[in-house]
C-alpha cells in the first residue's frame, strides 16, 4: 500500500502545487490524522508544524525548490556552531549531549503538564518523567533547572510550585540559586546569586504582580458588568486590574478588565 502511495504521489507531482500535493500527503498518508488523535501535550505543536511546512512551502515553485533551500540553511547552520545556545523540546533533544544544559519551567502543571496527568493519569506522570531523565542526561558537566515563583496564564497570574521531579532528584547533588525562603520546604542548599551585589538582578525580592486599590480601576464594586461568556453580574472585590464578578448564571469569577464592559443604566 505504501509503495502504491508514492507511486500515485509521484504521478501528481508534475501537474500539482507542491503545498497542495505536500497537505495531500501528509492526510492521505495519515500522518495529520495521527498527530490529531494523539493526546500527549506536545501533539499541538505538532499539528501546528505540519501546517507551517505547508504554508513554507507555497512560497516555492517546486519541492525541489524548497529542499534546496532547507539545505543551505543546514549548511550554514552547521558552520556556525562555535559560540551559540541550542534551544531545542525535550523530545528533540533525544540522542544529544551538550556541555551544558538548561531546563526551563519546572513547575507542576507545567511539568509535568497538567493535561497529561488529567488524560493519561499514571501513565502521562511516567511519560513525564522519562522526559525529565532524557532533560538531564543530555548534559555532560551541569545542568541548570528553574522554576517560576509567579507565572502569568491565560492573562491571570498564578503561583506556582517546584516540580515534584525536582524533589525526586539526590538533595546532595543539588544547590539551590535565587531567592532567599522562596519555597523554603524545598530541602536545598543555598547559594548566592550569580549576579553581582550592585546588577539591577541582585536585588533579592520576590516578584508579585503589581497590587493597586480600587480607586485606580475603571470599576467600582457593586458596579453590574457584561461578559461575553458569562455574562452579567456584580463586581464583588477589586486588584488593580484583575476583578472577581459574581455572575448571575456562572457564579463568582476572577476576571481581567480587558474582558468585560459596563452596562447601561437600562440594561440593569
């Protein structure tokens, strides 16, 4: 069936657009349709990859075109691999190994990321895992791992706590950098900062989203709002920009500003 396929691909290619006969390809062969049903958290950006190749390859009169061009740029990009940082997934990063190794965002429901708990439960946690393990070995000398004490989703802001794999790893092998009884049930050992005492980074604070009073909002409290989801209700508690609505329909919601509007007098 396989060989069937090329053979009927390959008697097209004269005759149709590459990114048509490239989007053609990837449906009938049922790559698009794997990465649909797949559920592990990086499938997005998978999906999101295959339509980017097609959109880039619309910009080619041929595949052979565009195949030429992606190996210039291999080309140049293996000759200029002196001084310069990799940034690469945890998926891509299998079979590498680098002096030195960074892993960003380890904070639970990010990593391990909440949908593969919540869909594949046991199951999506060891998949995690062994990305964390594939994460550190690709290291030769150090690895670096941060956390988030504050992380802003969905334009609301959230703490956040370390990953449980970093309390999974040997405590003696660890130092702790940063800031000072930020999540001081995590057993590290401290350590200055990297920065200088007088660098604009050395100051040692713990960052919190700025926190304003009410009379710096748009809104009042008891003032009646409209949402485009939930729609109408009261404004029950002001922060800055950030309001907590108690709708009529859904109940009480902490919503930014930007996503409400004010209702008229006789809309009340």
């Amino acid at each position: 069936a396989l060989l069937s396929n090329i053979s009927h691909w390959s008697s097209l290619a004269p005759h149709e657009e590459p990114a048509l006969l490239t989007k053609r390809i990837l449906d009938e062969s049922g790559y698009t349709d794997f990465w649909a049903q797949d559920k592990s958290p990086d499938a997005p950006g998978r999906l999101e990859n295959l339509k980017e190749l097609v959109n880039a390859i619309q910009e080619f009169p041929s595949l052979g075109g565009f195949l030429e061009h992606i190996s210039l740029i291999m080309d140049n990009a293996t000759q200029n691999q002196s001084d310069q940082v990799t940034l690469m997934t945890l998926h891509s990063a299998k079979g590498l190994e680098f002096q030195t190794v960074f892993l960003v965002g380890w904070e639970e429901n990010v990593f391990p990321h909440a949908r593969a708990l919540n869909e594949q439960g046991k199951k999506g946690l060891e998949e995690e895992r062994r990305l964390a393990y594939v994460g550190i070995t690709r290291a030769r000398s150090n690895v670096y791992i941060t956390y988030a004490a504050n992380r802003q989703i969905y334009n609301q802001w959230q703490s956040s706590y370390p990953s449980r794999f970093i309390q999974e790893l040997p405590k003696e092998d660890i130092e702790h950098e940063g800031l000072q009884g930020m999540h001081s049930s995590q057993n590290f050992k401290e350590k200055p900062s990297l920065f200088p005492s007088n660098s604009k980074f050395s100051e040692k604070k713990e960052f919190s989203p700025p926190r304003n009073t009410q009379r710096q909002s748009l809104y009042k409290i008891g003032e009646r709002v409209f949402h485009e989801k939930f729609g109408y209700g009261l404004i029950q508690s002001i922060d800055y920009d950030r309001l907590e609505i108690d709708f009529d329909k859904a109940g009480s919601k902490k919503i930014m500003s930007d996503f409400i509007s004010k209702v008229s007098r006789d809309k009340n």
